[in-house]
C-alpha cells in the first residue's frame, strides 16, 4: 500500500518481556501527542489530528535472555521471556514538516531510552513522493556522476588517498597525478584527512586541482576528486566554494559527525556533488537489537540531498555479511519513495574496504548492474606493477564480469589481471 501524503510510516524491530501491542501504543504516544499520563490541553480532537497511530504489530520469536539491560525492568522485577516483534507506526506529516531533524527525532528520539524495551531498532521510513518533494534532492547522482565523467558503460573506478593521512600538500598532489595518468575516475581523500595543518585545503585543493586540470586539458578526460571537507557548517560552505573556484566537482563528508542539518545546508550552498562518507555508521547499526539500520539511515541523508552514500564492501575487511551490503548497494538505486514516478532521486552507492579486482564479480551481481562505485585503494595502489596496471585490471575484470567469463579463465589473456589474481588472491 502507498504511503499517504500526509503520513509517514517507520518501521522497527523491537524487544520487550511485555506484551509487544502496548509497547507499540507507548511508541506511537511517546513520540507523537503523548506522555506516560494525559496531560492538561490533550484533547480528543489535538490526539486526531496529531497522534501517530500504530499499523501493525508482527510477533516472531521469543528469546531466553535480554539483548539490553533496563534498570525500569529491573525495579520493577519483570523477568522474560522476551518477546520479538516488528512494528509499524505511521506520523502525522504536520507534526514535523519539511524539518529533517525533527523528523529524525521523531522516528527515533527517546525510543532508545523506553525502559519497557530491551532492544529497539528503526528498521526502515516509508515516505511518498509528494512528502519528499519537500525535501533536497541529489543534484548528480547516479546520472549526473556518469555525464561529469563521462563513463557510461561500467562501474566508476575509484581511489583513496593513501597514507591516510600525513602527506603535505605537494605530496597529494604529485600522487593524484600519478593516479590520473593511470585512468581513475574518482579519487577521495580519507575520512580522517580534511583540514590538517600539513595539508590544509586552502593549499591542498589548489595545488591538486592545478594537476587534474592539466590532466583533462592534456587528455581529455575528466577525473573527480572528492575533498574531504568535514568541518563545522560556516567552514564546509567556504571548502565547497574554494573547491567549485578551483574547477572541482565533488566535496565529501563525514555524514554522522557533520549531521543531518550541517548536510542540508551544504547541499543548498553548493552545485557540487556531495559524496556520503557513513564512517560511525557501526556504531548506530552493529547491534542488531538497537540503532538504526541503513535503509532507515539512507533515507535521512538522501533527503538532506547527498549524491554517493558508502555500502562498504563484499568480502572486505569489515563486518556487515554480503546480504548487508547488496541490500544497501540496491535500496541506493530505488527512488526513496514507492510512489516515485521516475528515478531522479537515485544515488550513487560506493563499494570500498580491501576491494580489488577479485572482488568486482560479487559487487557487479549484488548491484544487478554497473551503477556503483568501486574504490580499490590497495587494489590499485598495491598493485605489483603499480597503479596504472591495478586500474586496468579492475577494468579487465569487469570486462570478464560483461562477457560472462571467469577471472581466471579471463586472466590467461590479460597480464595485469592475472598480476592482481597472483598478488591479492594469495
């Protein structure tokens, strides 16, 4: 069923020794009209117009022990078995507006803190596409981070600064013109590197962008690099502009230390593409009995406009299970809501983590398609016989992932592949 224009719909995960209907009555008060009494001035009419409500409630399986310690259940010395439920509620649109944060706090807020629960998560928001129009949208995408680049017929090969952090300006620089002449499309800088005192971007972009210029001046081809500009909000907008001044097309954030609000305001202030770095994002989903999953946490932040959101990797060095992954990487390339009639709102999912060209065949079937990312850091820069081969062998085995081929098999013709095969596949 759609979604109502004026409704929104949160889905959650939760965990209680209580009966799991009354816990989403106190869900749907806590976070609309309500409190734990009925207060002065709550009328029938104020609840109608403004309560949530809840949709459903889904038992599924108890379990012996609590994910979660309550010291409300304690005092109170209720014991399990604890009941597992997924639950619906749907908000008033006009009890938040056009106002990301507070829709946040109110799909979420003190929910975490409920006593009644011992594990709580916020699975999933369900929007139409009338609610988020009220919203930014992304201004590149996946459409536009193709026409920037023109690449159109496979997946953007990326790379990561690497050290992480230390080189000085002159050093980055003379790095990306290695990483240009050997046919990257995109090159970011790392989370943990922004604004250092050896490498500040008033020096460091445009000492960079002089190289990438001279590059597309020379070939023709078009590199994107993504600045790391994650810094307080006044800051971020004289980043984004000094980058836009320099001939740059793309900024990048530390979305959960910036913020909802910060990220909004740099997407109204500025035409450049916005990459979606999700670092943190372990500490609000690691759990699977609390935080936020990512279809929740995409929503967010595609509504506050960001162009490329990070799904990490398949078979890389972090902990999501492949399923995690593929479902970020595809909930990416659906319009946000059900009832969109196109699909402009789409963004750009970017695998990184320990990719290389061994890896690409997974990223390429959980995809379904060539619309992502892929950032091998390692797998180009570690190459054996360096960083041009390690990017054509990514292109190599993509071209063995559209014939349908085996890599090994592929690799018998394509010396850089085979190269990458021997080296990382140890």
């Amino acid at each position: 069923m759609p979604v109502r224009d004026d409704r929104i719909e949160a889905n959650y995960l939760i965990e209680t020794p209580l009966e799991p209907a009354r816990i989403a009555a106190i869900m749907a008060g806590e976070q609309s009209c309500g409190t734990f009494v009925r207060v002065a001035g709550e009328t029938d009419e104020l609840r109608e117009r403004a309560a949530a409500e809840v949709l459903s409630v889904e038992e599924i399986e108890s379990v012996d022990a609590p994910s979660l310690t309550s010291a409300w259940l304690e005092r109170k010395g209720t014991q399990g078995p604890w009941r597992r439920a997924k639950v619906t509620v749907s908000f008033p649109v006009a009890n938040m507006g056009a106002n990301l944060p507070t829709l946040a706090a109110t799909v979420a807020g003190n929910l975490y803190d409920l006593g009644e629960v011992t594990g709580l998560r916020l699975l999933d928001i369900a929007i139409s596409q009338h609610y988020r129009a009220r919203f930014e949208m992304p201004l590149a995408g996946v459409s536009g981070t193709r026409k920037l680049l023109g690449v159109h017929d496979r997946p953007i090969f990326g790379t990561i600064i690497k050290p992480n952090v230390g080189l000085r300006s002159h050093e980055i620089a003379e790095l990306v013109a290695v990483l240009c002449e050997a046919g990257v499309d995109f090159i970011k800088d790392d989370e943990i590197c922004a604004n250092p005192d050896h490498a500040p971007l008033a020096e460091r972009v445009p000492a960079v962008m002089k190289v990438v210029r001279a590059h597309r001046d020379r070939t023709g081809k078009e590199v994107m690099v993504a600045f790391n500009i994650t810094d307080e909000t006044d800051a971020m907008r004289r980043h984004a502009e000094l980058v836009e001044r320099e001939g740059g097309l793309c900024v990048m954030a530390s979305l959960n230390w910036c913020g909802l609000s910060a990220m909004q305001t740099l997407r109204r202030a500025t035409p450049l593409a916005i990459h979606g770095h999700r670092n943190g994002f372990g500490a609000l989903s690691r759990h699977p009995l609390l935080g936020i999953g990512f279809d929740a946490y995409q929503a967010l932040y595609r509504l506050a406009g960001v162009d490329h959101m990070h799904v990490h990797g398949i078979g890389g060095k972090f902990s999501d299970q492949p399923a995690e992954v593929e479902a970020g990487a595809r909930r990416c390339l659906q319009p946000l809501a059900a009832d969109a009639a196109d699909s402009s709102d789409i963004v750009m999912p970017a695998f990184s983590s320990g990719q290389w060209a061994g890896t690409l065949p997974v990223t390429a079937q959980a995809t379904g398609s060539g619309d992502f990312m892929f950032m091998a850091g390692g797998g180009i820069l570690a190459h054996p016989d360096g960083p041009a081969a390690g990017v054509k062998s990514l292109r190599q085995a993509w071209e063995a992932v559209s014939e349908g081929r085996d890599l090994a098999e592929a690799a018998a013709a394509r010396p850089e592949l085979q190269a990458a095969l021997a080296f990382f596949g140890r």
